[in-house]
C-alpha cells in the first residue's frame, strides 16, 4: 500500500462517501426505493442469489448485522424477510441519515451505528446469529484479516457470515476501454486503485470529491483471512453474473468470467 496507511484510507474513503451521498439521494433510484419500501412490508433488496441463501438459512427470529450498509436498504430488507433485528454498521453519517429514513418509511425498527467497520465497539461481540456483507464492500477494506475478524467478533458460537460480492477477477479489466476484456491489471495488484470523482453507481454526474481508495483482494486472501479469524466455509458458489456497474455488462455480456460470489461460513461452536 506504499506510504498510505490503513487509517489514511478509511478516512479519505469516508470523506467521499460523505459528499457522494447528497447524489444518491437525488438519484431517481432513492424515490423508486422510497415507494417499494411504502408499499410493500416484503420488499427486499437483494439479488437472487443472495435473498435465495437468506431464505435457506432461515431469518425468522434471528438477529443480524450488516457491515458496510450504506443507505441502509438491504438492512430494512433483512427485517422484512423475517429477521427479529437487524443492525447496520457503517462510517459515512450521510448514508446512515438515509438508512434511518428509509427504514422509518418501512416501518421497521433497525438499528444503525456510525463508526469505523475495522474497530466496531466490544458491546457487539456474541450479539448476532448472523453477519452480511454485500456487493462492493469488500474493495473499500484496507486490511482485509482485520475487517473479518471484527466480523466474526459480532456472531456467537455457531453463528455465520454470508458475503455476496464482486469477484475479484474483474478488477483485472477497464470496461470502458476500447478493448474492454484485454487484461490490465494482476490479479494479485497490491496498490489501491485510486478514483476522485463522487461514488456513484449509475451514469449520473460525478464531480470530484477527493481521492477514494479501492482495494482488489484475491479470492485466497479471502477465504484465509476467514479461517484465520476462525470461520469454517459451508459453501462458495462463483456466477458469471453482473453485480457492479452498468460499465461491466460488456464484461460479463458472453458470461465467460467469473462476476460475482456467494460466499458462506460458520463459527465453531
């Protein structure tokens, strides 16, 4: 990571999800959700896959953390697919001002807490029988093994963690170049991806908010950081499925690579 550290990353990461986040709320897309989540007291978020795993882990009574949750919508809707409580993490406070308005328009009852997602307070340790991560998160984690041990922290004994995430292959591409599936970049890139434009996931405007770091993780780093914080795999299933932006259709047009992930892991008992 050169001369940047962690701490340099996670706030500068911060700062622009902070100014990004006035574009999201702006954006078409937050009214569409504003309305399904009126509307529908089981509307939910999730990808197929995804909300496909939830339902065959079973949410009914269960309480779940979601780290890195954004505008928190996928928290409302893990409370809407049956989950007893559901509790968001996340740094940006601008985010969190929409997830709390969203979930007052659901009606649900979530909890959401401001904080750095590598150091989240000792009060959460044992509190969850399960811990979602979701699309994007991962990318934004300087220190990977930390970032998950702070995960298995939050579940008690036997609890899991169920992550659905871009694969890390297509960081090895530029989407919008002239050849877009000409590899880049190493798989095994060690130097952040650095953006300054706003973090936006459609084709809106994105003004520059300030240098943004993106870390490619290896799917090895993954799964050894999840053992090294004394997880067990139960399942991982790769997709040639598109989850990122509309730029990596193109990449996933012939579905030739491997897109996305589902990943599944339990604590000891």
């Amino acid at each position: 990571m050169s001369s940047l550290s962690a701490a340099e990353a996670v706030a500068a990461n911060r700062q622009a999800w902070d100014a990004s986040a006035p574009l999201h709320r702006s954006d078409p897309s937050w009214d569409r959700l504003t309305q399904n989540f009126a509307r529908d007291p089981g509307f939910s978020c999730f990808d197929p896959p995804m909300e496909a795993a939830l339902r065959a882990i079973g949410l009914a009574g269960t309480s779940v953390a979601q780290l890195c949750c954004n505008n928190g919508r996928e928290t409302v809707s893990l409370m809407n697919l049956g989950a007893r409580s559901a509790t968001g993490f996340d740094q940006s406070e601008a985010f969190l001002a929409q997830a709390r308005d969203l979930a007052g328009i659901a009606g649900r009852d979530c909890r959401f807490v401001a904080g750095d997602v590598h150091a989240i307070d000792a009060e959460h340790d044992g509190a969850y029988d399960l811990a979602v991560i979701t699309i994007g998160v991962l990318g934004w984690m300087p220190d990977l093994p930390r970032f998950l041990a702070v995960a298995a922290r939050l579940l008690h004994p036997g609890g899991r963690i169920l992550i659905h995430e871009e694969h890390p292959v297509v960081n090895m591409f530029e989407p919008r170049a002239e050849q877009p599936l000409l590899v880049r970049h190493s798989y095994f890139r060690t130097a952040p991806f650095v953006g300054e434009d706003a973090i936006v996931y459609g084709d809106g405007p994105a003004p520059r908010v300030g240098p943004h770091y993106w870390f490619a993780h290896p799917v090895g780093m993954l799964i050894e950081s999840l053992i090294g914080a004394g997880l067990a795999i139960e399942r991982f299933r790769e997709f040639p499925d598109n989850i990122s932006t509309t730029a990596c259709d193109v990449l996933a047009a012939d579905r030739l690579l491997p897109m996305s992930y589902l990943l599944q892991a339990r604590k000891a008992a």
